[in-house]
C-alpha cells in the first residue's frame, strides 16, 4: 500500500491546478509530490507564477523602501511586522534572488538579530537578548534556508545558538523571560520546556542538510526528536502553563509562534521518524479528517490580520492538503 492508497480521493489533482490566488500551490505540489526536476518546465513557470499573483507581490508592495514592514526596527509587530514577512516569504516559496526579498532580509539581520546569537522578539531598535524564544528563532531560521541564506555567515550564529540553547553546550546564558534553560525550556510556558518552541526549532534545524550539520546540530536533533516522542504527540500532552492547547489540534495556513500536530509530524517525518510506532494514532487522526475528496480543511488562520488573507476558514484548503500530502509521502 502507499501513501496515496491512504487518501479518500484524488487532491492532487485539484493542487496542481492554475490558482492566482495562491500560485505557490502548484509549485510546491510538482517539486514535493511529482518530484519534478529543476529543469522542468512547469515548475519553472510554477515558480514564476508566484511572484506575479497572490500572496507574495501584496506582500512586497507593503515592504518600505529599506526593506522593513510596518515599523522600523526589530519587526515583532504581529501579524504585518517585518519578522511574519520574512516567514512567509519562505513559506510562500518567493524568489531568493529578488533584490526586495534580500532587502528585507538584510534588514531582518541588522535590527533583529541579537548579541546572543538568537534573533529576538523585539520592536525597538536593539534586539534584546532576553526575547530570544524557540518559537520565533526557528521561524526565522527555517524560512531563511528557504530564501538562500544557509551559506550566510550571518546565519551561523543563529544556528549555533539554536543548537546550543536545546543542548546547554558552551558559554549559554539564558533568560528568565526568554529561553530559560535547556531542553527548551521558556519563561513564557513557565519555564517549562515548550513543544511548540520544540517543534520549530526541529524544523530549522532539520532544513539544514545532512552532510551540513555540525556535531552541535545533531545532538539537538536527537534530544530534540526524543523529547518529542516521549510524550503521547495524538494528545500532545506536554508542559503547559494551564491546559493543552486546543491550536494543537486545528490545522492551519500559516501558522505563527503555534504549532499544530501536522508541523509536528512532518518535523519527524523529515527526520526519519514517520513510522515510528508512536506516531500510528496521530496519523488516524490526520487520516480521519479528510473529506470524501481527500481534502483537509483551514481550521485556524491570521486572516484579518495579514497583509492579505490566504483561503477560507472552515472550506477545503490547497495549503493544509499539501502540508498533509507533504506529511504521508515522507513518512510512506
């Protein structure tokens, strides 16, 4: 049996379809599914497509001239500051090589990037090594290997700390009102260790080939994964401030400091984890959300909130199917 014996119709088909509402589909829906080369054609015009309609030219209209959006400065401001452009911008698969992506990048790295090492939740004009969390961290990081960056300098602080932070390596210092201790520990989940903070920071650092990481790397990713398997991912009971987030269960396009099982998964999946017996009831919940067509809904969203919406809450979503395709075919 194979992944797509799994799914209840034919979604990719509806994937691969023109879409100027959100054009990254298609593409991603060739390179990640159909496993179309560089050289193809379609994908070439696919990933044209993504800079002329849709999410990604709204988004560059709102950048400022120096490459910020909003408010100068560190760029927390939720959702249309400078740090969620960046994350969507890789999310959305935009062109690494467009002079406004690199503007905002570089200016991304010259307001947000802390002494520490980390880049910081801040809006003021000095990063503040005390805001430096997981969550935000390993956005940032992820969407920055998508745009180009992983062979910047610059970035290998970032990672570094990353790595360090989750195994307490080195000369870390850590923050009460940020990452407070290793293991993921945070001062906003009472310095607790944080599974959403886990979770992106895995993705970051699972983006980073192989043959690329450094020793300090892998032993993050090791605890990382075992810290993520140890408890029950269907339920996702892990530490929390109150209760077990109800995020965790609601799929979403994109996601923002949350996680939700699905980003969980695939973070394991990616790592060579995806038949893991542990993961068997998460994958019959995933399984048995999808309608008679093989589709998943948009659950959660920052509608409202963004430079423009992206889908429709409560309808069938190209985004959070192709998280979910994404997802089966890796894990097999």
């Amino acid at each position: 049996m194979t992944w797509q014996d799994r799914l209840k119709g034919d979604p990719i088909t509806w994937l691969l379809e023109p879409d100027p509402a959100n054009p990254s589909i298609r593409y991603f829906a060739l390179r990640d599914l159909l496993e179309r080369p560089t050289s193809d054609p379609d994908l070439q015009a696919a990933q044209a497509a993504i800079m002329e309609s849709g999410p990604v030219p709204v988004i560059l209209d709102a950048q400022s001239p120096d490459g910020h959006w909003q408010k100068p400065g560190g760029g927390y401001g939720k959702y249309r500051g400078t740090v969620w452009q960046i994350m969507l911008l890789g999310e959305l698969g935009a062109d690494p090589q467009d002079a406004r992506v690199r503007r905002g990048c570089d200016y991304l790295f010259s307001h947000s990037a802390a002494s520490s090492g980390g880049f910081a939740a801040s809006q003021s004009q000095e990063p503040v090594p005390s805001s430096v969390i997981h969550c935000l961290n390993g956005n940032l990081l992820y969407a920055l290997i998508r745009l180009g960056y992983l062979d910047d300098p610059r970035l290998e602080g970032v990672l570094d700390w990353q790595a360090r932070s989750i195994t307490g390596e080195g000369a870390m210092q850590y923050y009460l009102s940020g990452t407070s201790g290793p293991g993921f520990a945070c001062g906003v989940n009472l310095k607790q260790p944080c599974a959403w903070g886990a979770t992106k920071a895995m993705k970051a650092l699972a983006a980073v080939p192989p043959d690329q990481r450094t020793p300090a790397i892998r032993r993050a990713l090791e605890q990382g994964v075992e810290f993520l398997l140890r408890h029950d991912l269907a339920r996702a009971e892990y530490p929390y401030t109150e209760r077990i987030s109800a995020t965790w269960f609601k799929l979403g396009f994109p996601l923002s400091y949350w996680s939700d099982l699905l980003e969980t998964l695939a973070v394991l999946a990616a790592l060579g984890h995806g038949q893991d017996r542990r993961l068997r009831e998460v994958f019959r919940w995933l399984l048995g959300k999808q309608d008679a067509q093989g589709r998943w809904k948009l659950e959660n969203s920052l509608n409202g909130k963004m430079w423009i919406d992206i889908e429709k809450q409560g309808k069938p979503s190209k985004w959070v199917t192709l998280r979910a395709l994404r997802v089966l075919k890796a894990a097999g």
